[in-house]
C-alpha cells in the first residue's frame, strides 16, 4: 500500500479528500453504534426488572 506521491497544494484534493473521508466515515460509524449501545443499555435498565431506583 502506497500512498500518492503529491505536495501540500494538492492535499484538499485527491490526496487529502478521500483519507479525510474514510476517517471520518469510521469515526461516525464509532459514534452512532456507540449511541444506539447507549440507548439500548439506557432502554434496557429503564424497563427491564433490575432497573434503577
């Protein structure tokens, strides 16, 4: 795997956008299985029969 051989003046182009992306697109993938964990965790202990006082 090798990365592209560019300058700095192309790094919003090819050489920046698509690494940027990929990053990007992990983190919020991170975030929203997180949040949905969070939610199921938050449901689970409001309903179920060992639920917080």
């Amino acid at each position: 795997m090798s990365l592209p051989d560019c300058s700095l003046r192309f790094a919003g182009n090819e050489c920046g956008a698509v690494p940027i992306y990929v990053v990007l697109q992990k983190l919020y993938d991170s975030v929203i299985h997180y949040l949905f964990f969070l939610f199921l965790m938050q449901f689970a202990y409001s309903t179920g029969p060992n639920r917080l006082p």
